[in-house]
C-alpha cells in the first residue's frame, strides 16, 4: 500500500480520465460500491487460493480475542457488482452497463506492478448471452489502451469450456478441476514441471496430470505432426491463426467442450467488425484465469516484458444466481490501473506537460503592506481560469523565485511599489529569464498569450 505524491496523482488522474472516457463513449454508466462488504459475500467466489487472500476485518470487542470476521475489503469489483444487482434488481435497467474505478484489497506478495492496494478499471454488461457483448468489451478495453498509446499489446482469449472437457478429457475428478485450472494458469510463471508438480500434490493421479498436459502440448503441434507450430505463429498478413488453433483444439475436445469453440469461432468474428483484428487478439488454450465464477469464454491482455497482464475478464453467468436465487448472464472486462502506470512510466509514455508545474504563474508578495494586493491579483487571475499560486510570505525576492523555479512554475508576478504606483504588474518568464510588466488587467492575457 503506498502513498501518491503530486506527480504520481496526476499520472494516476490522466490514465483513469481517459479510460472513463473510453467506456462512456461505449454506453457504460458509473458505478461505486463500499470497501467493506460482508464476509460472507466474497468468501467462496474466487477459489480457495482466492479465499487466502482475502483481507478480514475482525468483529468488535471480545471477538478480537477470538479472531473471528464478519467483514472484510472487497477483493475485486465483481463481486459486489453481482451483490448490487440482485439487491437493486427492480431499479436497474435490463442491460445493466456500468464501469466502476475503485481500489481493491488483496493480502497479496507484492512485486513490480502488484499491490496490496491497487485500483481496477471495469466495464461488465449484465442481462445478456449474446457474444455481442464480449466483443464489445474486448473491443472497449483495446480502445481504452490504445487511447493511452499502447501499440504492441495482445488480447488473449480462451473459454472455460474447452478447459473443462480437456480436464473431463483427462480424468482429472471434478472436485480438482478448480484447483487445477489454478495451477494451470501460473503456466507462464512456473512452467509445464512446476504445474506438473503442483497437480500432484493436490491428489490428481499421474495418468491424469500426464494426459492433460499432452492434450495442451498435441493442440500446440501442427495437425499433419510435421513441426511444432508455438500459438503466437503469424500469417503473412501478420494475423494470428487462430482458426488453424481451434481446429486443432476442436480435434481433441468432448462434444460439450465443440460448442465452447464454435462460440470463440463467433466472438472473434464479431470483435474483428469491433476494430480488434486478427494480429490483436490470440486464441490461447492454455489461459485459465483462476477464479472460480468464470464460466463462459475469459480474456487477458499482455504486453511484452511484463509478468502478468494489464487486465483480464471473462463470462461469468452464475455468479448473480449466488445471491439472487435466480441466474443472471453476465460478461466484465478489467484493466489493472497499477501494472498500466508501471508500464506507461517504464516507457515514458505520458504526456510531457503531465509532469509540468501545479500553477501557470506564482504571485509574490512584495512586503507585509502588499500582501492584500497580491492576494487580491491572484484572486482576480483564478476567476479568469488560470492556475495561480501564492507565496504566502514577504521573503527575499531571491528566495521567492527559487521557490518558483524548483515547482517548474513558468510565470513569476511581482507587484512592488513601482508597479503599483504606475497600474502595473511585472511578469517574469522563468525558463526564458526575459521580464516585461504589463498592465494590471492585461496579466491573464499576457500570461495565456505567452503559454500559447
């Protein structure tokens, strides 16, 4: 958990303004909800690994001796989403759209882009089944990204249906499916003997963990067995083939798990007509994302040389079920605001004014006798639209100028007593050094003519 400095908070406000802008430009309305929800509101939603993490809150009094919990900080946006609209069922419209920026809590290890404390940037759509809406949000969240000037990044998508009849495929017995799609989801991070481990140890049998492993390494080699063809192979239009993936995966999946590629088959069709083309966006049959409210086609978007993604989603049609009695489709998309800076940072891909100074101009204070004439300019200049800051002491001029040029403040006003006799204000241009007085109603103009 960390504190933001000024600058930290302006690149923290420009990300997050152009995301909002992003998804209301898509239909999405605002949503908030509270830090705190009931314990028993999250506990069981996202897996056991998932329950590990979650931050408690102790009951009141004599409990704290007991460590017993009936709340705790929100582990992500969905969750409560799901709780909202079964409590505000009757108030919402019947395609709820909304997004929400809000932190989450996660009693997490930290490293480079992981955090404690970190915001999520979502967009979900609820009351639909139709594949319209995951293009859509596949669509909105690249939008978002390229609006921010990321240009190498890749959506990846797979469907939990194709992984639950590789997993049926296998023999693997149900109650270990969670656990093992967990597992299988760190692929990238510990490797195929590191997966292999960890099934093990979680009971599942070694021709099951052998035959599931086989089933991912035959979808990776070219059907006629001639080469080994890895899923990021392009075309010569530099698309990815996707097609030629989902054959293969169609060749070695259960009938349940065909329908499940004949629905990425749909998506990726309708997300190319949403601008996310076939170099964008890769069929990944290993992608697993752990939680366990997933339950229809899930996406991640990766860029190079970063552990993990800068956001992730998927269908997850029962999870509204859990807390209305009845079962409510549902599709969300989430971009991780924390992994997006380090990136943006890393690269220097924010704006170059972004870093500037919190002002367009300092007003100095000439003497004790001339504060109130300062203070009465820098009123007059505010009411006029600019930024305007006060040193709020009669110090040395030196000192006052120091003051401005360490803040990177462009424009330095002096009202001293010559000045005043003559109507006038001098305006000194701090990265230049040149200097001109003006009269006093003419200082807005001079400063914005100046910035311009």
């Amino acid at each position: 958990m960390r504190d933001f400095l000024p600058a930290d908070v302006r690149k923290r406000e420009y990300v997050i303004g152009v995301i909002k802008q992003v998804y209301e430009r898509y239909g999405f309305e605002p949503l908030e909800t509270p830090a705190v929800e009931n314990i028993e509101t999250l506990m069981g939603k996202y897996g056991e690994e998932g329950n590990q993490l979650i931050f408690k809150i102790l009951k009141r009094g004599e409990h704290e001796k007991t460590g017993e919990a009936d709340l705790a900080l929100r582990y992500d946006l969905t969750v409560p989403l799901a709780r909202v609209v079964a409590q505000y069922q009757n108030e919402l419209p019947k395609f709820f759209k909304r997004y929400q920026i809000q932190p989450v809590w996660r009693a997490d290890r930290p490293a480079r882009g992981r955090f404690r404390e970190f915001y999520q940037c979502d967009v979900d759509v609820l009351g639909s089944k139709s594949m319209v809406v995951e293009a859509e949000l596949i669509a909105a969240a690249s939008d978002a990204l390229t609006a921010l000037g990321f240009d190498d990044f890749m959506v990846t998508i797979n469907h939990r249906g194709i992984l639950s009849g590789i997993l049926e495929a296998a023999t693997i017995p149900p109650d270990l499916h969670l656990s093992s799609l967990t597992s299988l989801d760190k692929l990238d991070k510990i490797g195929t003997e590191g997966v292999r481990n960890e099934l093990l140890a979680q009971g599942v049998s070694l021709n099951a963990v052998t035959d599931f492993l086989t089933s991912f390494a035959n979808i990776e080699t070219i059907l006629d067995g001639s080469a080994q063809d890895p899923f990021w192979t392009r075309d010569q239009h530099g698309d990815f083939l996707n097609e030629h993936i989902l054959e293969r995966v169609f060749a070695v999946v259960n009938d349940e798990a065909k329908k499940a590629v004949e629905e990425l088959r749909v998506i990726l069709r309708l997300a190319k007509i949403a601008g996310v083309t076939g170099d964008r966006i890769r069929v990944t049959p290993n992608l697993a994302r752990g939680l366990s409210y997933y339950t229809g086609a899930i996406f991640e978007i990766t860029v190079p040389n970063l552990a993990g993604s800068l956001g992730g989603g998927g269908r997850y049609d029962n999870l509204v079920g859990m807390f209305l009695g009845k079962d409510v489709p549902a599709c969300g998309f989430s971009l991780g605001l924390e992994r997006i800076i380090v990136v943006m940072t890393e690269r220097n891909m924010f704006p170059a004014d972004l870093a500037s100074s919190p002002a367009d101009v300092m007003l100095t204070i000439w003497n004790e006798d001339s504060a109130g004439e300062s203070l009465a300019l820098a009123t007059e200049l505010r009411s006029k639209g600019l930024r305007v800051d006060l040193y709020p002491e009669a110090d040395k001029m030196g000192k006052q100028f120091k003051y401005a040029s360490a803040r990177e403040i462009p424009f330095v006003a002096v009202i001293g007593d010559d000045e005043k006799a003559r109507g006038e204000v001098t305006i000194k241009d701090m990265k230049s050094g040149e200097q001109r007085s003006v009269k006093r109603e003419e200082v807005a103009d001079a400063i914005r003519t100046r910035e311009a």
